[in-house]
C-alpha cells in the first residue's frame, strides 16, 4: 500500500500560518456566498434592464465586495411583462486591492439583458428603500446594447437634458441623483445647490425651489442663525483641536469668531422642506467641513463636523 504524508506536516511553521489564513479566507468567502444567495429565489430567468447609472461602490462583506446598479425599468423575458418601476441588481466580487472596476461594466441608460433570481420579500425597516425588495441577484450578462422598443422609448425620455431658470439661477436635472443641480449667491457667497426632484427619478423640483427662494428672501438673517446655532455647538470642540495642533500662541477660538469663519459650501433641500446646509472650516478642525440640519419647521436640530 502506498504511503501518504500529511501536507500540513511537511510545512514550515510561516508555510503552517499561510496555509490557515487562505483555508480560513476561504471560508470567509464561501460563507458570505452562501449568506448573499440565500436572500434571493432559486429560479434564475432573464430580465431586460434600463440602467439608472454606473456602478459607483460597493458594501464590504469580509473579504468580499457587494456592487451593485439600480435600474428604471424592467421587462420579466418569461412573459414580456413590462415594469416601469425602480430596482436593483447585486452581485458579489472578491476583495482585492489590484482589481479594477466592479466586474461589471455597467453604462447609464444601458439597456441589458442579464439572468437574474429575484430577491425573497422581506419587512421593510422606515428607513430602507422601497425597492428592496425588487432586488436581483445577478448571475450573468447575456447582451450588452440590448434593443427593446418600450425601454428605448424610456432611454430617450431619460437622455433628454432638463433644466429650469428663474432668478436664482439655471439649475439642470442630474437623474442619478434625482436633483437639480445648480449655482446661488448665498449672503456674497456662491454656493451650489441640490433641490430635490418632487417624485423619486421625476423631472421637476417645484416644492424644493420653493424652500429655497423662502430662504433666500431673509437669507442674512438666516445665514446668520445657521452660523450661531453651529457657533454654539462647536465651539469648544474646535478649541479642543486647537490645543492639539502644533502651532504655538494662537488666541482662543470665540463663538463670534467661529461663525464669522464658517463659509457656506453647498445647500440641499429636500421636497418637504427640509436643509443639509455644509460649510467650510477655516481649518478650525483641519479641513473637514461643518453641516448643518434644518427640519421642515425651520428647527436646526443639528451641527455636526464630517468628511
């Protein structure tokens, strides 16, 4: 009878320590695999997609990567039933630092047909998106510039450029963001600005542009209020970044003084009223910027530093 030898006993001990990483990263892989199938249906079928945007990110699950696009439209090819509704298909890649892209080369506004399992339904949270449970794990793309007279007809009314103007400014609809995305003068400043589309993926941000001009018509007593509220909140977490830098001899930071060094940056308004306002930071605290909630009501409920 021949004899085997145990591989792992013929290892050196650095061999030993490799061998139990990749056995265990493997499992790590295998796990999250099983984990991500299980949230979807067995059937694989074909579905025709209208692409909303590329792919921009992906979640990390241990050492894999979740991307992940959203489509505008769909057609189930079991049936040729046509869904002008949101949705989403997922997949899963390996984490490594020398990939490129996400796997898949997904354009906006690509028409594509791929093969799919639906997502199993599941109790939405308040804060998850509806479409959620139009989720669909991706198996594979069969067609690339697929053609499809409904999703063609969708494709040109998405492509088609947008925008409005009045006397704030010209602002042009982003459909990725489902925003309009202009340019204000913001107390001397220039500021840019995000309304929000009325309907998710509409074509209009009436309720939006009319906060803003609200705010605009008192916006130094507005600008005002938003600096002090942050002023009072931060100012001594700013000092306590001061006494952490290395300069030497700089005078304490005052709350007059913190909110004349804020400088607006951007402002996005929602349909229901309400303001991310985020400012710059003077370098108070090294670069990050300052935002700032307001609630529909006009409440600021907070100021908070980020990026």
């Amino acid at each position: 009878m021949k004899k085997t030898t145990n591989l792992k006993f013929c290892m050196s001990k650095q061999e030993k320590l490799d061998y139990v990483y990749y056995e265990k990263k493997k499992e790590n892989i295998m796990s999250v695999q099983t984990d991500f199938e299980k949230e979807f249906e067995t059937e694989e079928y074909e579905m025709l997609i209208l692409v909303q945007a590329s792919c921009g990110g992906a979640v990390c699950i241990k050492d894999m990567l979740k991307p992940s696009v959203d489509f505008l439209a769909s057609i189930d090819l079991r049936n040729g039933q046509f869904f002008h509704e949101k949705g989403r298909v997922e997949w899963l890649i390996k984490k490594d630092n020398k990939r490129k892209g996400w796997g898949y080369d997904f354009e906006q506004f690509g028409i594509y047909r791929v093969v799919v399992r639906k997502c199993i339904p599941q109790k939405l949270q308040p804060y998850q998106l509806h479409y959620m449970n139009n989720r669909y794990m991706l198996i594979r793309v069969l067609e690339e510039n697929a053609s499809n007279e409904k999703l063609e007809a969708l494709k040109e009314h998405y492509s088609k450029p947008i925008s409005t103007e009045n006397e704030l400014g010209t602002f042009v609809l982003d459909r990725e963001f489902s925003w309009f995305e202009g340019s204000i003068n913001w107390n001397g400043v220039e500021a840019n600005v995000y309304l929000e589309t009325d309907e998710e993926d509409g074509d209009t941000a009436e309720q939006a542009m009319a906060v803003l001009k609200s705010v605009i018509e008192n916006i130094v007593d507005n600008d005002n209020k938003y600096r002090e509220f942050a002023a009072q909140e931060l100012t001594g977490l700013a000092n306590e970044w001061l006494s952490e830098s290395d300069e030497s001899d700089v005078e304490e930071i005052t709350q007059e003084t913190f909110a004349k060094r804020m400088e607006i940056s951007e402002v996005t308004v929602s349909p229901d009223g309400s303001l991310s306002l985020i400012y710059h930071d003077d370098d108070m605290f090294w670069g990050h910027i300052i935002e700032i909630v307001v609630e529909p009501n006009g409440e600021i409920i907070s100021a908070n530093i980020a990026g």
